[in-house]
C-alpha cells in the first residue's frame, strides 16, 4: 500500500502551524550560520563578488578568466561548507524529529548528539555515492558526444543528447532512492543508507510525486523570499554591496556593510527555515506512513 504523496507533501506547512516555535528556533540556527559566514569571511565574499562582477562586465571572457575564480570561490566557502554542513546535519535531524517524534519538542527538535552526527555521516556518503555517479555519467555522456562530434555521425551526436536525459535520469533515481535515508537514520537511531533502497520500492514515483509538490512549494516560498529580500536591498543596498569593499579588510568592511550584512541574514534566515520544513518534512511524513503500512 502506497501513502499519500498529495498529503505528505504538506507535511512541512502542518510541522510549523502545530508549532510555530520551530520556524523561530530553526531561523535563528540559520541565522547564526550566516553571522559566521559573514562575520568571519566577509572579506573573501567581496572578493568573490567583485571578481563575479568583473566577468560579467567583460566583453570576451576567457578561459582563464574562469579558472581564475577558482581560487576565490575556495576562500569564500572554506569556512562556510563545514559550517553549512554542520548546521544542514542539526536541523535535518530537526525536522525529521518533528515529524518521527513529536513529543520532543524541546529546543525546537533541536539537539547536538548522536542523531545530528549520524545524519551528517549518511548526509556526505550520499552526497559521495551521487555525486561519483553524475561524475561518471556526465563523463561518458562528454565522451560520447565529443566523439560523435569529431566523426561527423548524427546518429552518435543524437546517442550523446539521450546519454544526457538517462544520466539525468539516474541523478533523479538516486536521489528517490536515497531520499528516506535520513528519516530512517533518525527514527531507527542508526546509520541507514543502503536500506532507503528497500524502503523505496513500490514507492518511486509516489516519492518523486510528492518531491516534485515540495519544490513548487518552496519555489512559492522563494518568491516571496525575493520581494522581501528587493525591499529590504532597497534600503541596506543588500549584500551584493560587499563588492564595492573588495579591496578593504576584514573589519572595515564589517563596520561599513554590517547593517546589509545583518538585514539580510535575517530575512534568509526565517525563509530558510521555512523552505526547510517545507522541502524536508514530507520525507519523513513518508517515511512514517510507509513504516506504518509495514507495521512497524
């Protein structure tokens, strides 16, 4: 017996209205991860800024001209990947608790033990196993067309354009497949990865239904995010302002952008946590509603 995908889709929404403490709690993890961010490396995202911009502006871009974004796009997110990694691990396990465990509400289902590091684990190895999938697809699917390109076929350049709607496929496979891995990992209080696979059968395109509902949802919520946000940039000049202080330092540039800086990590913060429950949760409605079917 498959779930509601309709239903679960919506879990997110339900998550705040029966508590809408957690949108608080959960904005305000979010927004301590954009003062670290901003706080500490608001120098290097300048630098990123105005080197975005500087490309935007020239007539022939080169090669590297690109490649000599790498450089900055390393700075600005050295410190913000192991932050976003730690804080996404703390409120994944958020959210799957709200809807797995509803009586711990403490905290806003927030914790730092063993969930959080468990769903950071099952977080990266899949992150690990989908990535090096599309890495390999992508590969061949390059292989393909280049040769069909060089030989001059057009049957091998139309075998490389289906390579890429099946690698496409895949990612998407992959990405069902694992989605019910961190529901899973919490509710059973042990690393599960493998077994989001048999979890999953019968229930792919319910899975994909419901994901699908879940990302209009948060694209609604996105839009709303960008008239905000233009209001707010209206007045604070926003955070793209950062270029304009690319060639200052650290604490200058803090004293001057600090009110866009802060405006700004507010109002992502709140949407983010929004956005949070409504992409999440319904992961775990599922998860529970096909745990239930099973009679466990």
């Amino acid at each position: 017996m498959s779930f509601s995908a309709t239903d679960a889709a919506f879990e997110g929404f339900r998550v705040v209205r029966r508590r809408p403490v957690v949108a608080l709690a959960w904005g305000l993890t979010y927004l301590l991860l954009y003062l670290v961010m901003f706080g500490l490396g608001a120098d290097k995202w300048a630098a990123l800024m105005a080197a975005g911009e500087a490309l935007e502006q020239s007539a022939n871009p080169s090669m590297a001209d690109f490649q000599a974004l790498g450089p900055v796009y390393a700075s600005a997110f050295a410190l913000a990947a192991p932050a976003g990694l730690v804080i996404g691990a703390v409120l994944s396990a958020a959210v799957a608790r709200a809807v797995l465990r509803p009586e711990e509400t403490r905290w806003g289902y927030l914790r730092l033990g063993m969930d959080e590091v468990r769903v950071l684990v099952v977080t990266l190895a899949v992150a690990v196993i989908v990535g090096l999938s599309s890495g390999v697809a992508m590969t061949v699917v390059g292989a393909a067309i280049g040769f069909g390109a060089a030989s001059g076929q057009p049957l091998l350049i139309l075998l490389g354009v289906l390579l890429i709607f099946a690698a496409f496929a895949l990612v998407v496979w992959l990405a069902v497949k694992f989605s019910l891995a961190v529901p899973m990992t919490v509710d059973r209080r042990k690393i599960v990865i493998l077994e989001s696979f048999s979890a999953t059968k019968g229930h792919f395109w319910a899975l994909l239904g419901m994901a699908v509902i879940a990302v209009v949802m948060s694209l609604i919520v996105s839009i709303l995010g960008m008239i905000i946000g233009a209001a707010t940039d209206l007045a604070t000049g926003g955070v793209q302002s950062l270029s304009r202080y690319a060639d200052l330092g650290l604490g200058q540039i803090l004293a001057r952008a600090w009110p866009a800086l802060l405006v700004s990590s507010i109002v992502n913060a709140f949407l983010s946590a929004l956005q949070l429950a409504v992409l999440y949760a319904p992961f775990s409605a599922a998860w529970q509603a096909i745990r239930t079917s099973r009679g466990r």
